[in-house]
C-alpha cells in the first residue's frame, strides 16, 4: 500500500502527512480508507481535541484503534529474551533447591564412632588381627563413606574407660547413631554397658576380629544385648558397613 491515492487529493509532502495537514473528519476517513489507520487514528484524536464532545468522532477512532491492535499486536517474544525467561526460571529452581539442601544439611543425621583402648595403634598392633591400616586411615573412610550416605560422622579413640562413657553422655542428645568398638572393654565394663542403656539411638557394635573365634574370654561381650547390631570379623570394613547399615534405623525403644 502506497500514499499515491492520498497524495492524488492534495495530501502531498514527505513526512507525517497527518501532523503537516489540516485534521478534519474527510481527512481522517481518506486515509482510514486506504488503510493508514494509524494516521487517521491520528487526525481523529487532533479533532477530538478540538471538539471532545463528537460521540462519532470518538466512535471512529476506538473502532480505528481496535483495527490497529489487530493488525500490530503484540510483538513476539525474541529467542533471546524467551532464553532468558527460561534462565530466570532456572535460576529460581536452583536457588529454591539449594535453599531446601542447606536444611535438609541441617537435619543430617550425625554418627559418633567411638574407638576403645590401644586401637589408636592401629596399624602398629597385631596387623595379622587388626590389619594394617591406621586408625586416621579408617576414620577417613568411616567419614566419606558417611558422607556418601548423605549422614556426618565424628569419631573418638579413648584409652580410658571414663572418658569414652562421657563420650557416650554427648550421643544422648547430640547424635543419631553410635558406632562404637569398645576394644577390651567390651568384655569387662558394666559401666560403658549402664551408659549404653541411657541411649535411645541405634547402637552398632563393631570389632575388627571375629571374637567369637577367639580366645573364651573375648567371646563374651558386655554390650551385645545392649546394641541394634553387632558387625564382627569383617576388619575395618566393619565399621563402613556400620554406617551404610544405619542410614534406615530408627530410635531404639
Ligand atoms: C577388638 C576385639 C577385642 O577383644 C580386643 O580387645 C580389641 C579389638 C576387635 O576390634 O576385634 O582391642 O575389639
């Protein structure tokens, strides 16, 4: 479509044909006519600032405009900013998610393993019993493989009797699982058996040997009826498979 048939009827000049000449309602009608609604939107609105009151008029121009929303609407979203919708969306998601791990961090069930006398020495003392690893060795992996279960692990070696019941005292409130290896102990202390019994947590025994296939005396154990599970012979892999054992149980009762 061309401006010819305006400029036939004296509507000539470049520019804004509708600024430059006279509005009046045959201006308007020409150029609706010929399809620039736009500037007979525009003439229609200089009349009607002229003559606010004309119904006709003002009939005209909102059916004009209508005609104009049609023919322009709404520009489509470019690829660009549909791409950075969907970015902000994901951001929020991500963001959102994040928020809900950082609680969930919080709920995290927490594990003390407790060591027993001389297993500090791990490593160093009867390796073809205890094997050769360290005990840090085995902390480390009690701690990744705790972490891989979406759980946090403390640990704690003590040769005192005394100190790993105050060990103990901290589980009450303070953790979800005890692991605990109470070495020698295990045959002898009624006093770590009594603090035991304080826990409503799970409690795993775990002993790097098999003392049921061991000398009488360490076949006994002070803490076995006390305990949810007993893990034995299985070397430090004992102690992992007490924390992927853990993950499901629940408060004793
Ligand atoms: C042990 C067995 C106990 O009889 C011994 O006194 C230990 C280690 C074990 O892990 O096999 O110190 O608990």
């Amino acid at each position: 479509m061309t401006d010819d048939k305006l400029k036939g009827v004296s509507m000539g000049g470049d520019g804004d044909d509708a600024a430059e000449l006279t509005p009046t309602a045959t201006l308007a009608r020409l150029y609706e006519e010929q399809g620039f609604f736009d500037k007979a939107a525009s003439v229609y609105k200089k009349l009607l600032v002229m003559e606010p009151d004309r119904a006709d008029l003002k009939e005209k121009l909102e059916d004009i405009e209508k005609r104009l929303a049609v023919i322009s609407p709404q520009p489509e979203k470019s690829e660009t900013s549909t791409m950075l919708d969907h970015l902000t969306g994901w951001q929020k998601t991500i963001g959102e998610r994040k928020k809900m791990l950082d609680q969930e961090g919080e709920k995290r069930r927490r594990i003390l393993v407790i060591h027993g006398p001389n297993l500090g020495m791990l490593g160093r003392r009867e390796p073809s019993v205890y094997g050769t690893l360290t005990l840090e060795e085995i902390n480390e992996e009690i701690k990744k493989t705790a972490e891989e279960c979406g759980m946090s692990a403390d640990t704690f070696q003590s040769n005192h009797e005394g100190e790993m019941i105050e060990k103990i005292y901290e589980a009450i409130d303070g953790y979800d699982v005890l692991i605990i290896n109470a070495a020698a102990y295990t045959h002898t202390s009624v006093a770590i058996r009594d603090a035991l019994l304080m826990l409503d947590i799970p409690i795993i025994e775990v002993h790097l040997s098999n003392i049921y296939r061991r000398e009488p005396f360490r076949q006994k154990s002070m803490i076995a009826d006390v305990a949810t599970a007993q893990v034995v012979g299985f070397g430090k892999d004992g102690y992992t498979m007490a924390v992927r054992g853990s993950v499901n149980m629940s408060r004793r009762t």
